[in-house]
C-alpha cells in the first residue's frame, strides 16, 4: 500500500505562497524594474521524511534592498533642518537667514551659521560637498535661476574659504523654482509666504 502525500503537500505549498506574500509583497506585487531586482535562485521543493512521514518544507531566505534611515531634525527657529544616516549628512538652510530677499550677498548672521556648517564638513565630509540653491515661485523664472545659482556659488566661496587645506570638493549649481518642497498658493490662488519661505533655501549635501 502506498502513502499518499498529495494533501499535506498541497497545504505547505500554499504556506509557503503565503509567507512571501507576507515576507515580500513588494516583490511579490511590483512590476519587475531596477527598484527590486534580487537575483533569482532555485529552491528544491517540499520532501517526504522517510522515518516519521511527515512532510518538510525547505527555508527560504527573503533578499531585499537596503534602504538608507536617515535622522531629521530641525533648529528652534524652523530655518534649517537636518538629515543624518549612517554614511550621509543633507543640510537645509532658509535662504532668508542667508541673504536678503533677491539677493546673494550673505547677511551677518550667515556668517556663524556657515561657520558651524564648516566645522562640520571638516570633522565628517569625504568627496565631494554638493551644494545646490533654490528659490520660490515669484518672478521670472530665468532670474530665479540665476539668483538660485549665485547664492549657491556665494556658499560655496565662503565654506572654501574656512576649509582651506581640508580634502574635499566643493560644487555649487542652482534649480531656480524648479524643485519646490512646500506649496505656494492655496487651491482658490491665495499666497501661502511659509510655503515660499521653505522654497527659498540652500541645500548641502556630503557622504561621511
């Protein structure tokens, strides 16, 4: 007489159908792309233990991609935050602590606050020191660009200036209004100025 194994091994195959789905979703559900893409690898199926009959399913380890956690935190004042994970540092600076409104000289109080800003570059920063300018919505987009730009090269400038001799590359670019963070207008077109204000800011970015 045989053993019959069919029912037992239906049931572990749709155990195990439902762990991944549970695992994985992501892989499980996405549409294939460079987002999830873990190399494919064949796992034997479900046996017969020939002492006790009971069915044995194999172990299947569940690849998925690492994802950067990063910190945010945010000054008193709400100009300025801060986003730190474990390889990376990404500063957020109000353009309006930095500068007067339309302009890209630094004001005085920028002067401490890059201060800091370098201090911090020379005890973490490897590479290359990205630091990009934005602006909001109001006016011509062309002279935001430009202004973006200039403001970018200003902090650039001056954080050289205080790293002299320390090794890294700083590049500065400017995004005009391209690449808001904060809503600007109300759906009925009204002026949101703390929507603008988070617009209007100088980003600095450096692997540790």
């Amino acid at each position: 007489m045989s053993r019959s194994v069919s029912r037992p091994l239906g049931r572990v195959t749709v155990t195990i159908v439902v762990g991944l789905l549970l695992l994985c979703p992501t892989a499980a559900w996405a549409a294939p792309g460079a987002a999830f893409d873990p190399p494919t690898i064949a796992v034997g199926g479900p046996r017969l233990e020939a002492d006790d009959g009971q069915v044995t399913a194999p172990v299947v380890d569940v690849v998925a991609p690492a994802v950067d956690v990063f910190v945010v935190t945010g000054s008193v004042e709400g100009d300025s935050t801060e986003a730190e994970s474990a390889d990376r540092v990404e500063l957020t600076l109000g353009a309006d602590v930095l500068f007067a409104f339309g302009k890209a000289d630094l004001s005085p109080a920028a002067h401490q606050r890059l201060a800091q800003i370098a201090d911090r570059i020379r005890q973490q920063a490897k590479g290359v020191v990205r630091i990009d300018g934005h602006t909001d919505g109001i006016g011509d987009p062309a002279d935001n660009q430009e202004l973006s730009r200039r403001r970018a090269e200003t902090v650039r400038v001056a954080l050289a200036a205080l790293l002299a001799g320390v090794p890294v590359t700083m590049q500065a670019a400017g995004h005009g209004e391209s690449e808001p963070i904060a809503v600007e207008t109300t759906p009925e077109g009204r002026d949101i100025p703390a929507g603008r204000a988070k617009n209007r800011r100088v980003e600095i970015r450096f692997d540790k």
